[in-house]
C-alpha cells in the first residue's frame, strides 16, 4: 500500500459541530482508519459517538483506550503503548487489529512480532500540543530505516504532520503518517485531508 493511500486520521480530542459529518465525507474520500482519541470518554460516551457514524465505518476505527472496551465497541483495532502491547497475546485481541505509540527506536525495535503498525512520535514539532517538539533528527531517523528489521511492523510519522511536512515524513522512510491538528486545527479540514491525501492544490 502507498504511503499517502494509507494515511491515519485521529479524532480530534473534543467533539466539535459537525464532526461526524465532516468524519463520513473523509471516509468517502478514501480514509482507511480512523483513530478514535476521546480522552475522559466513558464506554456509554464512546458507544454514542461511534453511533454517530454510519454502522459501516465502525471496523474501520480503531480505539485508543483498552481491550476490554474495543472488543465491546466491535471497532476494528485498538491503540495503546508498547508496555500495554507485551502484556497481550495475538489470540487475546481476537479479530483486532493492534496499533502502539512509541517515542524511541527502542520501542520499536522491541515490539511483539504480532503489532499491526506503529506510530513514532514526535516527528516535527506538533500543530495539537504547545511546546511538543521534534525528538528526532533527519539524519536519525533515515538511519533507522536504513537498517530497519524486516520484522518490524509498518511506521507511521505522527506529530507535526500537515502539507508543509508530509512530504519530508514520506522521504525519511516513514510507511505513512497519522495526521491530527493537520486537519482539525485547518479553517477547512475537508480541504486540508484532501490536500494530504491526493495532492490537491
């Protein structure tokens, strides 16, 4: 799968007018995955929510939280942490796919051999989070892939991720990118995900 075919979209971390409408034109358009990040949320909050989308979108989200509360959602993956990662067993996640966030090669290069993708963060200074700055350099990271295990599950870019960056993301050897204040923090998100996605001007 191509780089930009496979782009992430996160929720934004509150609820805004119009979300979901928003959410199934990106969906439309080609979204794959939708990761659903609603901090503080309670499971009868999450089932609201995902209520909010057309029923065929569900197994195309996948929630940040835990086991538990995605195998009852029925989406179709969750996301934690690595530590949250090493604690399970492939049978255990049933039909889920399993997504991590990690902050370091180390991370990564000790993920299970079962993790279906992983987001490495920060790559450019955040849009989303003040004073949330890129950990890495150019030079570490395409030092990283070059000698990358063929074991490792496929890398995303996710931190500072919108049409100014992507394309650098993309060069540096990332599989994709996960994109957040990219689209949400734009004055018209349809038009920044399409200008991520496919190029548009």
């Amino acid at each position: 799968m191509s780089f930009f075919d496979d782009l992430v979209l996160l929720t934004s971390p509150v609820n805004f007018a119009d979300e979901h409408v928003l959410i199934e034109r990106i969906f439309e358009s080609g979204l794959k995955r939708l990761h659903l990040r609603k901090p503080g949320f309670s499971v009868e909050k999450l089932d609201t929510w995902l209520l909010g989308l057309d029923i065929s979108y569900r197994k195309r989200c996948v929630l940040h939280g835990d086991l538990e509360t995605a195998l009852a959602l029925e989406v179709g993956g969750v996301h934690s942490s690595p530590q949250f990662a090493t604690n399970l067993t492939k049978a255990s996640l049933e039909n889920l796919d399993l997504s991590v966030s990690c902050h370091s090669f180390e991370e990564i290069k000790a993920l299970p051999t079962f993790v279906d993708y992983a987001f490495l963060s920060p790559i450019f200074d955040s849009i989303s989070k003040v004073n949330y700055k890129a950990a890495f350099t150019k030079t570490q990271i395409q030092e990283f892939f070059t000698n990358r295990d063929s074991t490792q599950p496929r890398i995303y870019a996710l931190g500072g991720i919108d049409i100014d960056t992507i394309e650098e993301a993309k060069k540096c050897g990332f599989d994709s990118a996960a994109v957040l204040g990219g689209v949400w923090n734009h004055a018209n998100p349809m038009r920044a995900w399409l200008q991520l996605s496919q190029g548009y001007l």
